[in-house]
C-alpha cells in the first residue's frame, strides 16, 4: 500500500494536537524545525525514515499507524497472526484476581502486575475487577490490544461475549476498524 503523505500529514496533525503539543513543541522533542513539522501537517514531506520511531514514541503510536495515516490495512481472515476470543480475554483478566489468591496480595508479582497495569491504563485495577461493568471494560480493553496485534474476533464471538451493549458495541467498532465484519 503507498504512502499517502496528505493521510499522514493529517494524521500526524491530530496525534499532535490530541497530546496538546504545538509544532515547536512537537519539533523540540525530535530536534528538528517546527517548519519540518508543518511540512509533514500539510503533506508537502514526510518525516525521515530515522525519525520515525521517536516520532511514533512521542505521539504513543506505531510507525505504522503513522505511515498507514491512522487506517489499518484490511486483511483478510488468513492474515491475522491468530484467532482469540471474548472468553480467552476474560480468562486473562481474571488471572490478576487468582495470581493474588495464589501468591498472596502482598507478593511482589501481584502488586507488580496491578501496579503496572494501574499506570499503563491509569486505572485502579483491584477495584475495577469488582464491578463488573469496569471488569467488562478490561475484557473490551485487552481484546482491542489483541486485534491490534493482530488477532481475529469472531463477530459472533463479539455479539455474544458481552453482558454490556457499550461494551458489546465498542468492540464492534473496532473489529469494523480492523477489517472484522
């Protein structure tokens, strides 16, 4: 698929602008002109090749989130790395509650595993896993990490795999975003 510099340029721009950083800023951070990073906005350039990992870092993406402009291929049931399903996340979710029944709350990988995921997703884990509605919103949460990795969600699967319709209907967003329909 090429590269469609105006795609990126405008996908660049509302990364940037959703971490409310200026092109000076954004220009600062990677050491280059804020002029270079109105070039990319407007789709005259793109960003050099040896600048697209911190750029992606600093805009908490991918590289190719970046050069695909914010669109995922589509891909074709072959393509994906894996199949997973709604039931497999929930499985790994509830893992968290039983390392803390198997190890104890006080154990270092516990608290290591709830303290990591608490700041990655600036969440309190322990008491979202009590409330189901949080709970489903974690199950959501990892089969989104999944399909942007690659794996394949079922549609059925994903009607059936959820007591909330928010949640039911968050993911299909995204299964419709990453080619599962």
């Amino acid at each position: 698929m090429p590269v469609d510099p105006i795609k990126v340029g405008r996908h660049i721009h509302a990364l940037r602008r959703a971490r409310d950083l200026t092109q000076n800023q954004l220009g600062e951070l990677l050491h280059i002109s804020f002029q270079a990073v109105s070039k990319w906005e407007r789709g005259e350039t793109l960003p050099d090749v040896n600048l697209l990992p911190d750029l992606a870092e600093v805009l908490s993406t991918t590289v190719d989130n970046i050069l695909n402009g914010g669109e995922r291929p589509m891909k074709t049931p072959e393509q994906y790395t894996r199949t997973a399903t709604i039931a497999q996340m929930r499985e790994g979710i509830d893992c968290f509650e039983r390392i803390g029944e198997l190890l104890g709350k006080g154990s270092f990988f516990y608290k290591g595993a709830i303290g990591g995921v608490n700041l990655k997703m600036n969440t309190d884990l322990e008491e979202g896993l009590a409330d189901d509605y949080l709970r489903e919103c974690f199950i959501a949460e990892a089969a989104i990490q999944a399909m942007m990795d690659g794996a394949y969600f079922s549609p059925e699967d994903i009607e059936h795999g959820f007591v909330h319709e928010h949640w039911r209907d968050v993911l299909k967003e995204y299964a419709k975003k990453y080619g599962i329909e």
